[in-house]
C-alpha cells in the first residue's frame, strides 16, 4: 500500500484531483500488522514437528541402523544446538537478557529436546540406569534448570519444571507402583500438592530476591495448576472426606483470586473459578447421594444446580473481566 507522502507528491503535480485527495487525507491511518506471535508459534511448532518426526524415524529404522548410529546422530544434533547457544549467548545477568537471534531460542528448546531423546533413549537401548527410573527424569532436570538460568529462557525453564513434577512422582511412587501403572496412590496426590505449594514460593522468592524474577508467572503458573488439580484429586480420592478437601480447596481459590486481582490477570480468575466449580460440583452430587435422594429427585436438583450455577458463573466472569479492565 502506498504512504500517503506518496499520494502528496502527486498531488504536488497536479496527477490527482482535490476532490480525491480529500477523500486519500480521510482515510485513518493503518499501523503495520505484526505477526510476532504467528511466527513464534510457526517455529515453536516447528521445533515440535521436527523432534517428533526424528523419533518416529527412529521408530522405523531402529533394526536397521542400530542403537549406537542413532544415539550418535541425536547426540551430535543436540551438541550442535548447545555449541551454537554457547558461542551465540548474551553475558549472564540475573536480570532478563534478550536472545542475540531469532534462532537462539529455538536452537536451545531443540537441543534440550535432543538431549531429553538421547537419555531416554538410552535407558531404552543399554539400560544404563538399571530401576532407578528417577534418574532418567533427574539428569535432564538438573541440565535443564541450567540452561533455563544460564541462557535465559522460559520455554525450558518448562521443560525443567515437567521433568522436576516426573522426578518427584517417580521418586515417590514404590517400584510395584509403576510397574502395574497404578498411580491412585495418596502419596502421589498429597506429594503433587506440596509440589505445586513449593513452586508457587520459589515463584515469590524469585521476584522478591529479583533472581530472574521474570521467570516467576512460569513457576506460579505451574504452581497453580498442580495445586488446584492436587486439590481435586483428593477430593476425588478421599471419598469419606470431601468435605475437608472441599475447604482445602477453597484455600488456593481465595489466595490466587486476590493475587488475580492485583495482578488484573482474568486468566486466573478463570482458570480457578473452573477447578473450584469443579470441585463445588462434585460435592453437590456427592451430598445428594449421601442424603439418600431418590435418582428423579437427583436429575432434578442436578439440573436446577447447573443450569443455575452456570448462569452465575457466566455471570461472575463477565463481572470480574470487566471490574479488572478498570483498574
């Protein structure tokens, strides 16, 4: 599209009427599209595609390339990435750095990917860990919080957080657990919990001792999920005790509403006014059954409570969306 100098100068020389430049000088002024966010997104999804193509080569030519070929070929895949990130990096600061390159990042969570195929795929080949499953979970953790620091970035900085959450529930899950897939432990659930309440203080620790204190929403938004999801599956677990667990839930529901408000973040209020309906809901149901209601009775009073609760919640986030807009 033309700027509008352009059509001055035209105008200058007579090539365009007064009537049409009028009608040019009207038109509002348009500010460049940006496409910053398509574009991340394009290339995080293309780091994505391209570590998940690799293992599914890997699926169809393990007979006949060999465990050594393709642990060297991903080996020196993610060591390209890691030499690139090193001799590309910004000075450290505890303070946030800005990428050098477009590429950077995007070299960095490939070489981490890279690096998290190679160790699994090497417990897979040689078993060099044996049973200490924790371990597989543990290195990739401890060399992604580095990286995260180190090169400043948020996409592993998730990554290592994932792996921390698996380390955990690994470390704290007895063998015969995982074998036989069962994970209805209250272990898992009560550890899940203490987990998610963990990150949310280092999330606050970060910031007030200003230690990467960016990186802080990617703690308190992990933290807040584990919590609230924690929160539910007791709920759900503890059958004879919802009761108590529906109170513990109330707990980070009135904590992160607050924190949503003085950070006029309406991403929080919604995410946990859906888990405490959530778990508002599954308290309903269960007293109706402990009531002794009869089934028509209970499709009743089910449909009354979520037709009604869903026009009050509909209601209350339309309210809460507009109240943080003005402030």
């Amino acid at each position: 599209m033309l700027e509008k100098s352009t059509f001055e100068k035209l105008y200058g020389e007579g090539l365009i009427s007064p009537e049409s430049m009028e009608k040019i000088r009207s038109l509002p002024a348009r500010e460049p599209l940006n496409l910053y966010w398509e574009i991340r997104t394009i290339l995080y999804a293309g780091v994505l595609l391209v570590t998940g193509g690799l293992g599914l080569w890997i699926y169809k030519n393990l007979e006949s390339l060999g465990h050594l070929v393709i642990l060297t070929g991903v080996a020196l895949l993610g060591l390209g990435c890691f030499v690139y990130c090193f001799l590309r990096r910004a000075p450290f600061s505890w303070g946030k750095s800005w990428s050098p390159d477009g590429l950077f990042d995007y070299l960095l969570l490939l070489g981490c990917l890279l690096f998290l195929i190679f160790i699994g795929y090497w417990q897979y080949a040689y078993h060099v860990f044996g049973d200490r499953y924790g371990l597989e979970s543990f290195i990739p953790m401890v060399v992604f919080f580095f990286c995260a620091y180190y090169f400043d970035s948020m996409g592993v900085l998730g990554l290592a957080i994932s792996n921390l959450a698996a380390w955990v529930g690994i470390t704290v899950t007895p063998n015969r657990l995982l074998k036989d897939n069962d994970f209805n432990s209250s272990t898992l659930i009560v550890t899940a919990l203490l987990l998610g309440i963990l990150l949310l203080l280092v999330g606050k620790l970060t910031q007030r001792w200003k230690i990467k204190s960016h990186f802080e929403p990617a703690y308190t938004n992990f933290g807040l999920h584990m919590t609230f999801i924690a929160s539910l599956a007791g709920l759900f677990h503890f059958d004879n005790q919802y009761g108590w667990w529906l109170l513990l839930l109330s707990i980070p529901t009135l904590y992160f509403y607050r924190e949503s408000i003085r950070n006029r973040s309406f991403y929080q209020v919604l995410v946990l006014t859906l888990y405490f309906y959530c778990g508002m809901s599954y308290a309903f149901l269960r007293l109706m059954h402990q009531l002794g209601m009869s089934i028509s009775a209970q499709i009743y009073a089910g449909c009354f409570y979520f037709i009604g609760s869903a026009i009050a919640m509909v209601y209350f986030l339309m309210d809460r969306n507009q109240k943080i807009r003005q402030l």
